[in-house]
C-alpha cells in the first residue's frame, strides 16, 4: 500500500497554490505527484514533487503527455531542475 502524503505537507502545498489549480485556476483539491515512483518506488513526497490541480486537470496529468510535460515546466520554473533529477532517478530505477 503507497504512503500517504504526509498531511503537514498537503497543507503546505494547498496554501503555496492558494488551494487553486495550477493548470486552470479554478479551485483545487487534488495533490498531483509530478514525478510518480516507477516500479518498486516509493512515491516521492516533496514540496517540490506536488502540485494542485483540479480533479479533471488531475486525470489529465495522468493521461496525457502534454499534460504531465507541462506540470514538469511549473515544477521547474518554481524549483529549477529538481524534477529532471527525480526523472533521471525514476528511469535509471527501472533499467
């Protein structure tokens, strides 16, 4: 069973995205991990790993490359290249 985000963290991630999607701007409840844990990962649970978005920009985030690119830019914008780091982790992890 994956380890919920602690909610501290929830809480901290709500109030820097002002509990609104970051992708739409309408209001948001979802925590999106922008880098997901690849096969026997552990999910990674980081201010810089977590945006909000809304429950259909959500599944979008999951479904559509264009999408998950795009959560990738904000996560980069705000904390520089620790996304592509989590990526490069991510995939060395399922060689």
């Amino acid at each position: 069973m994956a380890r919920p985000i602690p909610k501290k963290l929830v809480r901290a991630v709500l109030e820097r995205d002002n509990e609104i999607c970051q992708f739409c701007g309408r209001q948001g409840a979802n925590i999106h991990h922008i880098v997901f844990g690849g096969t026997g990962r552990k999910r990674i649970h980081s201010k810089e790993n977590l945006i909000t978005l809304c429950l259909e920009c959500h599944r979008k985030a999951h479904s559509i490359k264009k999408m998950r690119e795009w959560t990738y830019d904000w996560s980069r914008k705000k904390y520089g290249h620790t996304v592509d780091r989590l990526l490069a982790e991510k995939w060395s992890d399922l060689k």
